[in-house]
C-alpha cells in the first residue's frame, strides 16, 4: 500500500500544528504558549520570566538600594513596585533592577537562553517578534491577552498567512542587519506583511549571526507582520550551546537539537506572498518621516510629496515633513542632529556597541563628539554594559565623548526620563519614528549603530562609509586595547526555579469557570447607532492614539483625555484645541471612521482602545488595521469594522454632514441615513464574543483537560522545556507544587 502524501508544510506552518490544543469549527484555535515575558493564578510560572525595562531611569546604580526610593516618577515607581508586589505573590521568576540580569526583556531572553527553537512565545510588547530569530513564533499581545495567557498558558488565535521574504547576495560596505530591515519596510510598506508570518531567507540571513537576526525580526511588525522568524541552524545553536535555560549539555541537548533541525520549510512548501530583494540594491539607510517606511538611502535626499497623486498619502507626506522640520530635496547628509541614541531591543546588544566603536575609532584617536551633539549609549541588558567594560568599548565611547548608561528602553520611547525636547533631532537606533515616540515634538531618524556612531562623531546625518571604507576598524589604537570576550564568561548567575506561592495547588488555574476573565468590562455589543468622527489619515499609530507618558496608568478608565493628545491639547498652553475630536457633535461620537489604512499600527499597548473607549467611542471603520489593535479593541467591547477605502470614504463625508451611522454586528451591516447597506465580515469566534459579553478566559478554562493533556505530551515529546532551569538541575516536568517555598534573593 503506498505510504500517504504528506504536505510541504513551512516553519510557520510546523510550530502553528505544534501548539494546537483545541481547533475550533470556524477556523481558530487555542494555541499553547511554551513562554511568556511579563487575581488570576499563574497557571505556569515555570514558564514565565519577568523584568523591568521600559519606564526606568537609565542612570548610574552605585546608590541603588529599592525601587521606591531609586525611581523619581511616581507613576514610574508605582508600576514597577505592582510589579514587584505580583511577581513576589505569584512566584514568578524576576530580574529586577538589583539584578545583574536585569535588561530589555526581548535581550535578556535570548541571553538567558530562555528564548528557544520551535517554541511560542509572547509577551505585552509588540517587539517579542524578535524571538522569531531562532525559529520561535514569537509576537506581541494586549493587556487582556497577557492575562489569558498567565490563566491559561494558552491563547485564542486565527492562522495567519505564510509570507517569506528572501534576500540574496553580498550586501555593500557599511551595510549592516538594520540597513537591511529598514530597506526591507521602505519597499513593502508599514502594512506590507498586515495578516502574515514573514519567514526571511536567502544568504544574507543565513550569514548573519544571531544578533543581526535578532535586529531583523525584531522589526517584522513595523512592517505590520504578526511575527517575523529565521529558521534555526548551526548558528542558532552554538549561540544557545551552554546558556542558563538551554537545555542542558547531554541528552537533552541532544535531544533538542534533533527536533531544532526539523524545524525548517519544507521544499515545495506553499506561501502566500513572496518578496525577493538583491543585496546588491540595498545601501545604508536613514529614514526621513514619522513612520519606518519613509527612508532613503543616505546619499538620497528628501522626498517631494507634489510627486504622489494620492491625495491621502501626499497629505500624510506633507505632515511628516512639517512635523520633521525638513525641505523636499534637501540632502539628507546636511541634516544636522542634537541627540544620538544607541541602545533598544532593536540595537542594544554587544555587537551593535562593537560596531559603533569600530567607527568611533576610525574617527581617529582624538575625536570627539561635537559640542552640539548629546550622544548616549544605553545597553541592552546589564551583562551586555559588563561585557561591554571587560572588553573596553565602555572606555571608547566615555573617551570620544558620549554618555555611558545603564541598561533599559530609554530613549526608544521616551517613557522615562531619557526623552526629546520639542524640535530636537535624533539619529536612534531604535524601532519607531512616529510622532513624539521619542518625546513629544521630538524629531527621530532611524538607523544602524554604525550610522549613528558615523553621525554622533560628524554632527549631522553621515554616510558610514567615509569613516571605515577600505580601512582596518580593528579595535586597536596607541591608548586602548579591546579584546571580543564570549558572553558565557557573564552567564554565571543561577536562574533559580520560581519561588512557590502559599496556597498554590498547581497545574491549572483556581479560577471557577464562570469568573468573569479580562478586566476590560466587556459587554454586550449589538446594535450601535450615532454620530461619526471623521478622520482623513492613513497609518495612524498607537503613539498616535495615546502616547507613551500614559502608558504608566495600571487602570484602565481615566484616559479620556489621553486620546489623541497631541492633536488635543497645545502643547505649549494647555488648551484645546480645534481637533475634531474637541469640536460638537463629534465630541459625543460614538464611532470613528477613517480613511485611511493600517489603523492602530505600532505598539501592543491597550492603552489605545481603552481610551478610546474612555471618550465614548465604541466602534472604529476603517479599509484596514494592525493585527494587534484590532484584537485588543475586541477584547474591549469594542468593534473594528473593516470597509473598502471608497465605503469608508463616503461615510467620512456622511460624518461631515453630521448624519447618523448605524453598525449592526449581528446582520454584519453597517447601515446610512438614506437606507444604503454597507456589508462588513468578523470573525465569527470574536462575533459571537461580542455578541453575548463573553469572557475569553472562561471559555477557555472550559478547555482544560485539553489544555492538561497537551502538557502532558508536551512533557513527553519536548522535556527541555517544562520546568524552567529545572533542567539545569536534572530534573524534568513542572516545577514542584506541593506548596513548599523555594528559596530566592529578590
């Protein structure tokens, strides 16, 4: 009898049929979550990592002794003392700020080696995309979702489709992972992977080292993909070989290596989108708006808006320009800088800092920065800033002038003192560039650590390749003598097994199943009939929506006024404003429509459709959405209509006139004053939510002898991952819950 056919699958599709729990008649499924970064139970806090990064001070630590008398905010110092307060009663593994340990959550995972092959994992930052560069399936969720998650160790999610991009050739002098991420975007646009996995190939990522991967995916979603993912070779490998929360040497390495080397696409395997890109064709690159697909090469100049015939894009373009300060065809290399930024989850580990000192160096033994520039290094995570001083590379940057910090977001986003003033220009090698990202008014350029070491030193935007084309950038000078450590020589604290909580019975949530889950006070969502605000713009981010000084609130209520804030408020009296969110009727809507594309994209905070929801508004149209936006404002109450651009465009005019719109989720209609009927489609799951107030988390909970007998499979068929450092230990399964405390120095 011949053997059955068996289906090219790709990597997505692999680990996608991996982690399946429960497949749900409508095509969705509840899939497990082997990892998770961030008054339920933990169901599995040997599973879980947690640590702080985003909103705290990046200054020197010689004095610090706690968390509340360290950080000044009060907003700041709260959040992080919850923190600590929750991770302490749930037993969840922590590195906190006096923690060696301590860094960027999407750094210190990989670091650890908590971050593996084959593995989903999610965290409440849209940039865990970056796991994905070792085979992981890796994204961002919500507030509510990381919740879900924390009860259940599993998520309700829709497959999305299969889109590789591959990149083959020998890239340029200069060019580096970054260069090629933002190119990437520059070419597919912000909302290019909207609804895909990107899977990258090709020869320039199978030459990348894991850090350069790590760059890459790490900005698969401001190209709108759910995740980005670089299939595990012996690259990946030898980067885990050896690290706390690998598997240990043994059988269980080899065990895991086995399984790591199935774990890419199948000849033949079917994908939806392809995109193919020469090497040769990408140069180094600097963006020029306030969104990452606005770049040129940095030998371009500044692009003419006259030129595009979209009246909505070349409305956008002119926006951009006027926010960035900046003049159709004026030379990007003349753009003068008043900040650099080296640091974030994108460009904050020691390879960006080597390749940043390389062009320090080659600026000459005397060079310094400009007395007009602020150059800031922030490192990625504590054990980067140490290896980084071992090596001398601290010693290059303090002498040629920059300031040399402690490890944390920083100035990626501006949640913390580290923050642009109104008009100040950044050369950063973070992630985002959208308005006021890096505080408010604060004008960024995103590029590589070279580049932003080429422009600290120069005082203005700077082609790299004039500071090491044809030289020798090894890290020698008369003075200084660096030497490349191995990161393993800092990996010697123990990750202990979480403490175990009092009262915990383990294994699966003590919740009962007809507990209302998310906080967000779902309800009922049937007909909605009212007044429109009408907004003519495409892309409009989540820093948009709300920015990050919000973002600090640990409630959900109480952001009416966040919303959209700096087109609400002037920001150098205070007052009102003639937005059109501020202006009668519309500062009673109860729905937003919107013309342009891609709404929502950005970040995965749930501050954007809690405040949303906070001024009244219940339902947004638009042609489309980020991913994560459109999850978040469901598992608010609240409904994302998805219309074409010319539906939403006549009922914007409608909006104008001031007419009613009525949206009808259970006919799926959204219906005009005239009797027109316009058709809109949800998915059906998320309808029926909606529809009857239910709760994500008790009807998952409904689930979970499937949810125990997938563990209890998942323990036979992948060991090395039950148990955290278990492992270590030479133990295997999930941690004991007999109830017994574990000892561990908070």
């Amino acid at each position: 009898m011949p053997a059955p056919v068996v289906k090219p699958r790709t990597l997505y599709d692999k680990i996608w049929d991996d982690h399946v729990v429960y497949q749900q008649e409508d095509g969705s499924a509840l899939l497990y979550i082997d990892s998770r970064n961030a008054g339920r139970q933990v169901r599995r806090t040997d599973c879980t990592l947690s640590t702080v990064d985003h909103n705290i001070p990046t200054l020197s630590r010689k004095n610090y002794t706690s968390i509340k008398t360290f950080v000044e905010e009060p907003e700041s110092r709260i959040q992080c003392m919850t923190l600590e307060d929750n991770v302490k009663e749930f037993g969840v593994t922590y590195f906190g700020m006096g923690d060696r340990r301590q860094g960027i959550v999407h750094i210190i995972g990989p670091e650890q080696g908590f971050t593996l092959p084959g593995i989903t994992c999610v965290c409440g930052d849209s940039h865990t995309s970056t796991h994905g560069a070792f085979g992981a399936l890796a994204f961002g969720i919500g507030t509510s979702e990381v919740e879900h998650v924390l009860a259940t160790q599993t998520l309700l999610q829709r497959k999305s489709k299969n889109m590789r991009i591959t990149v083959d050739g020998n890239l340029s002098e200069g060019v580096s992972s970054k260069d090629v991420i933002l190119h990437i975007i520059g070419v597919i646009g912000t909302a290019g992977g909207t609804g895909s996995v990107i899977e990258y190939a090709g020869s320039v990522f199978r030459n990348f080292s894991m850090e350069a991967r790590m760059s890459v995916c790490n900005m698969s979603i401001e190209a709108g993909a759910r995740a980005g993912m670089i299939a595990p070779d012996e690259t990946t490998f030898a980067y885990l070989k050896g690290r706390p929360l690998a598997p240990a040497e043994g059988e269980s390495w080899d065990r895991a290596i086995e399984f790591w080397r199935t774990l890419k696409s199948d000849e033949g395997a079917k994908f939806d989108v392809e995109v193919n890109i020469k090497a040769e064709d990408i140069a180094p690159t600097v963006s020029w708006g306030t969104s990452p697909q606005d770049v040129v090469p940095i030998t371009g100049i500044v692009p003419d808006p006259t030129k595009i015939t979209d009246p909505t894009k070349r409305a956008s373009m002119e926006r951009s320009l006027n926010y960035m300060g900046l003049t159709p065809g004026t030379r990007m290399e003349d753009i003068k800088v008043d900040k650099v930024f080296l640091g974030s989850c994108t460009n904050g580990r020691i390879e960006d800092l080597r390749s940043a000192a390389k062009v320090i160096l080659a600026a000459g033994p005397n060079a310094k920065v400009p007395e007009s520039v602020v150059a800031m290094v922030v490192p990625g995570s504590t054990l980067v800033r140490q290896q980084a001083e071992a090596e001398g590379l601290s010693a290059i940057f303090i002498r040629a002038g920059w300031d040399w910090r402690e490890a944390g977001c920083s100035m990626c986003l501006g949640m913390n003192p580290d923050q642009l003033s109104p008009k100040e220009r950044c050369a950063s090698t973070s992630n985002r560039n959208f308005e006021g990202r890096q505080g408010a008014g604060g004008r960024t350029h995103l590029l590589s650590p070279a580049m932003a070491a080429a422009t600290a030193m120069s005082g203005k935007l700077t082609d790299v390749r004039k500071f090491v084309g044809g030289k020798d950038t090894t890290y020698t000078t008369d003075t200084i003598l660096t030497k490349q450590l191995n990161p393993l020589e800092f990996l010697t604290d123990k990750v202990l097994p979480p403490p175990i909580p009092e009262g915990w019975k383990g294994g699966s949530s003590s919740v009962p199943s007809g507990a209302g889950g998310s906080q967000a006070g779902s309800r009922t969502f049937t007909v909605l009939k009212g007044i429109a605000a009408p907004l003519d713009m495409e892309n409009i981010d989540t820093d948009m929506i709300v920015p990050k000084q919000f973002l600090k609130t640990i409630k959900r209520t109480g952001l009416k006024d966040a919303l959209f804030y700096a087109f609400r408020w002037d920001p150098a009296t205070g007052a009102e404003t003639d937005f059109i969110l501020n202006r009668a009727p519309y500062n009673k809507a109860c729905i937003l429509v919107c013309t342009g594309a891609n709404f929502g994209c950005g970040s995965s905070r749930e501050h954007a459709p809690w405040s949303l929801k906070d001024f009244g508004i219940q339902c947004i149209i638009a042609p489309s959405f980020a991913e994560i936006f459109m999850t978040n404002t469901m598992q608010n109450g609240m409904l994302p209509c998805v219309l074409s651009r010319e539906e939403c465009k006549v009922l914007y005019e409608d909006a104008l006139s001031h007419k009613d719109i009525e949206v009808d989720l259970e006919k799926q209609e959204v219906r005009r004053e005239n009797g027109q009927i316009m058709k809109f489609t949800l998915d059906p799951f998320r309808r029926h939510c909606l529809l009857n107030g239910l709760d994500d988390i008790a009807l998952t909970l409904q689930k979970s002898d499937a949810i125990s007998a997938f563990e209890k499979r998942r323990t036979e068929e992948w060991p090395w991952l039950d148990g955290f450092a278990n492992v270590k230990e030479g133990k295997v399964g999930v941690a004991d819950t007999s109830g017994k405390k574990t000892k561990f120095d908070w």
